[in-house]
C-alpha cells in the first residue's frame, strides 16, 4: 500500500483493517463507471463493474470524499477503525449497507450481517460534521433481484451528530426515541422491505413514527415513506399522523410526499384533507386502515348488488360502517371463471368509498387447491398489488371442491359443518382464527351473514 499523503497512525490503522477484504472486494472511484459516483470515493465489499470507476486499492492520494461500505454488518473492526480515523470529520458520502453482490464472510449467511445495531453504536462514538448524504441498512439492487433490508436499531444519538445532513436514506427496521433536528435536510427516504417474513422485516413502533413526523425538518422537500411490512396487521402496529406533520408545522416546504403503511381507521381522511397535502404539489399515498372488510355481492336480473361492513375487532357483533354500491352485472357466470362477475363488484365498493381496509374478507375461495391455483381472492390481491395497495384477503367457503386441503376447514360454534378458510397476505393460522373469533353461534359468522343478507335487502328495496 503506498500512501502519499502522509496520513496519521488512526488512518494508516484504517487503511490495514481495509487489507482484510479480499483485494478483488475494494477499490478507488478514479474515473467515471455507470453510476457516475464521485470521485476518489472507497467502495468496500463489491467487485469490480461496470458501476463504478473502479481502480485498485493501492494508493490514497488525499482523503476520499466518501465511503461505501457493502459489507453488512461484517467486519466490525474496520467500522471501529473508521471511527477512530479522520474520516468521519472530513467526508461529505457515507454509505453502510449491502448489496445483491456484496461480499460475504465464508462463515456467515446473507440475514446473518443486516443486524445493524452494533454498528450504529460504533459509528455513534464519532462526529460528522461535513456529511452531507447518509444511507444506512439499504441492501442495493445489482442485479435483477429482491433485496432484504436490514435492521439499524436506534439512530437518534447517530443523525444527532450529523448536523449538515441533506440526503438521508434509512433501509430496515429503525428506532427514534425522540424527534430529530436537521435544518439541512432536503431529500428522506425510509424503506422496510415488504413480503420477508423475518425477524428484520419489523415496521417502527408508533412512538418511532410519532417522533419521526414531528421532526424539525424545515428544508426538506421529498418524503418517501414505506412502512409495509410482512405481517404488520397481525401485529396491530398502526400509526396516527401527528398535527405538526398536517398542519405543515414539521415540514413545511414539502413538494413530494409518498407514502405506505398500516394506519388507523380515518387517517387517510385526515391525511387528504390537511393542508400539508393540500398544498404538496406532488403526492401519493397507498396506506391501509386497520380494520376489516367483509363484502358479499347479489345479482338481481342485470344488477349486481354489493354490500361490505367494516369492523376492527373480529369478535364485534356490529358493524363500524356499512357500505353500498350498484352496477350492471359484469358478465355472464362461467364456470371456474368466477371471478370475472365477482372482483369488478369487490373494487367497484372500494373505490366509490375510498375504502383501503387491511384485510378483505369475502364469501368464497383465495386459492382453489392445495396447488394454489388462483380464485377470487388471489386474483383480488393481486389486483391491488398491481396498485401498490398491501391488501390482504381472507376467503370463507361454504363448500368444499374437490382437492379442497384438510387443513383449510374450520368449525364454529356447535355445526360440524366446516367452513373452508385461507387467506393471502396473512399467516393461515392467523386467517382461521379470525373466522373462528368472529361473533355468532352459528357456522357463519354474525357480520359475513350480515354482508350477506344487506345485499339481499338492498335488491329487494330497489325493485
């Protein structure tokens, strides 16, 4: 290694703990790659490629303006070397993370280095004056691939000594115990990688999210915001926008806002008529409400008539809201094509209510064999993943087909009828002990019969 700056002991320390990479597994940014990074930045833990201007690590003429660290949570003594160096007080790039080519110890798996937290207490012990860009637990797509995110523990001490922040990006799980203060801050994007069921795919606490939105975020103009998480519902983890975040007061010169997640019942009510959105020239918003729907649909002649009830506990033995639409009768019934009369009717409701409930439940079949051969209900799901709408389905069946699993049957109350459960987005046994939960004495529960027989009673009140 040949050094012609003259550097101290602490970065000649950093560089040797650098040495323990594989040499193919770090470089110099010299020159222009795809990615058109900066110059004379480090890049440790990815090979050579076409997204970097990649030159060997071998010779440091000044100290690089940024570091990005594809190693995981791995290697923890080049962090404590890091930290230690002059580094920290004199770049304005810092990237911790991983990728879909990053570089892994023999003797570790892909999960076992996105735990953060060790780092981010390492990383704490420094100051970072100059920083200007921080992403942190982001796991970057080289390739065409799922990345997983990690989890970073709380960042609050971190970003604390990061007063000139204009870029933060923040991948995984994350906590805040208090509200942060970044006048500098431009641009804020926080992903926690949806569909992993892991024990790192966990959404922030409501106080994390209460502490974010109240931030002191004067300069910032893009909020990206992704709290999807696998499973999020069955935690009853749900969030409640706080008035300094509607009312402009935490972020007032906002110009794109995206958001995602699990949200209490009327909070997209609240968010879309705030005046933070109101005056956002740029939005989008696909949160959830946590509650259930339950739909049935009646055909009369040439009308569909749909009806849904909305409740957010499943043992209520009435209704939050109750919903109704009307529309011409899609087609004709085909057998094994049910779906095609049935899902138009299902997406016609939510959208003339602006319905974004967690979880739908519907009178007939998610999947229509053990093979997962698609019905209704995955065909709905579906339908809103095509939206970006995290929607779970729950399907009730009265009847069995003929490769109908075992395991989806489900007993309630003194019938020894099953009723045939299964749900997606949502773990099976999670789905059945909805359905078993749900108020009634009966087989079908009080609320689905009510979704039911309101259909019913609405076509006979039409005639």
């Amino acid at each position: 290694m040949i050094f012609t700056n003259n550097p101290i002991k602490k970065d000649i320390e950093l560089y040797q703990e650098i040495l323990n990479l594989p040499s193919k597994y770090r470089c110099i940014q010299s020159r222009a790659g795809e990615w058109n990074l900066p110059k004379n930045e480090i890049l440790l833990g990815v090979k050579e490629s076409q997204f970097f201007g990649w030159s060997e690590f071998s010779k440091i003429e000044k100290c690089p303006s940024g570091v990005q660290f594809y190693i995981g949570s791995a290697h923890l003594n080049i962090f404590k070397s890091y930290v230690n160096s002059s580094f920290p007080s004199k770049v304005y790039d810092l990237f911790v993370g991983s990728s879909t080519e990053s570089y892994q110890p023999e003797d570790s798996t892909v999960f076992a280095n996105l735990d953060y937290s060790i780092v981010t207490e390492i990383l704490s012990r420094a100051s970072y004056p100059k920083l200007k860009v921080f992403r942190y637990g982001v796991t970057e797509l080289f390739c065409n691939a799922e990345g997983v995110n990690g989890a970073v523990g709380d960042i609050t001490e971190l970003l604390e000594k990061m007063p000139n922040l204009e870029c933060l990006e923040v991948g995984g799980s994350f906590t805040l115990s208090k509200p942060l203060n970044l006048p500098k801050l431009k641009e804020l994007a926080i992903c926690i990688v949806d569909g992993w069921d892991t024990s790192f795919s966990k959404e922030p606490t409501e106080e994390t999210f209460t502490n974010l939105f109240k931030s002191n975020l004067p300069s910032l103009n893009d909020l990206t915001i992704n709290f999807n998480c696998y499973g999020d519902f069955e935690r009853n983890t749900n969030y409640t926008f706080p008035d300094d975040f509607l009312t402009s007061k935490s972020m007032p010169n906002l110009s794109y806002i995206e958001i995602s997640g699990l949200f209490k019942q009327g909070e997209i009510k609240r968010l879309k008529e705030s005046s933070i959105w109101d005056k956002c020239p740029r939005k989008y918003s696909s949160i959830c409400e946590a509650y259930y729907l339950a739909i049935d649909v009646h055909y009369e002649k040439n009308t569909a008539f749909v009806a849904g009830v909305s409740f957010t506990d499943s043992s209520q033995t009435k209704p939050d809201q109750v919903y109704y639409s009307e529309l011409e009768v899609p087609g004709e019934y085909e057998p094994g094509e049910f779906y095609k009369r049935e899902l138009p009717c299902i997406t016609k409701l939510l959208d003339e209510h602006c319905l974004n409930p967690s979880v739908i439940i519907i009178d007939g079949y998610v999947y229509l064999d053990e093979a997962n051969k698609w019905g209704l209900g995955a065909r709905l799901a579906h339908h809103f993943s095509q939206q970006g709408r995290e929607i779970s389905v729950v399907g009730v069946a009265k009847n069995p087909r003929k490769d109908t699993p075992k395991d989806w049957e489900v007993l309630r109350g003194g019938s020894l009828k099953p009723l045939y459960v299964k749900g997606v987005g949502l773990d099976d046994e999670f789905s059945r002990n909805v359905i078993v939960s749900m108020s009634g004495d009966y087989r079908q529960p009080t609320l689905l019969k009510l979704a039911d027989t309101l259909c019913r009673e609405r076509a006979k009140s039409s005639k």
